[in-house]
C-alpha cells in the first residue's frame, strides 16, 4: 500500500535533484575553502582578460591622441596609473566574487543539509512499514 506522506517527499526530493539540487550537489562536493578559492581565481583571470581589453579598446580608440602625446608624457607615470587601476580592478572583482561566492556556498550547504534531513526521514518511513 501506498504512503502518502513518502510519495509527497519523494516527489519534492526528486524535483529538488532535477532542478536546484544538481548545481548544489557540485558545490557542496568541495570544501568551503577550496571552492571559494576556485571561484576568486576563476574571476582574477577573466577580470585580468577583461581589464587587457577594455585598455586595448581604450589605447586603439584613442590611439592618434595616444601617438601624439607619448613623447611628451611620463610613461613611468603612465604606466603607474595603468597598474593602480589594474590592481583596483582585479583587486575588487576578486572581493565580490569571493564575497558572492561565500554567500552562494552558504546557501548550497544549508539547502543539502535540508535535503539529507529529508533522506533521513525518508529512510525512517520506509523502515516503519
């Protein structure tokens, strides 16, 4: 005979496995530190890619203004104010990203452990029959 109350849970967990629960399950297959520590390189390298860019499109659209005025400038300046904004760039989206991804690490392990909560009282209901 069927359990409602069993089918009602299988039926929620198995939704959770299909949609939320499949991205959380990678998540909380790291620890806590190992995961955030991927994440924050992950977004170094692509917010490194992306500063190159942006600079690149900067120099080339200004590129006749940028020719002008290089013997005039002092490229050791220059080249500080490049790498203060490099490292403020980098520097920042590396905070949020560790921050984002603290946040949604959280998140994952309080949602699995409401999934194994449900486990358990699954298991439970089947060993009362």
């Amino acid at each position: 005979m069927l359990n409602e109350e069993r089918v009602i849970l299988m039926t929620r967990m198995a939704s959770y496995e299909m949609g939320e629960g499949r991205e959380n399950v990678k998540i909380g297959n790291y620890f806590r530190s190992d995961y955030i520590a991927i994440q924050v390189i992950k977004a170094v390298i692509s917010a490194s890619i992306v500063f190159a860019i942006v600079f690149s499109l900067y120099i080339s659209y200004n590129f006749e203004e940028f020719m002008r005025q290089l013997y005039e400038m002092d490229l050791l300046a220059f080249g500080r104010n490049v790498l203060f904004w490099f490292a403020g760039t980098v520097l920042g989206y590396g905070v949020l990203a560790y921050v984002a991804c603290s946040w949604r690490y959280a998140k994952a392990r309080k949602s699995l452990k409401h999934y194994y909560q449900n486990l358990k009282k699954l298991n439970s209901l089947y060993n009362e029959m």
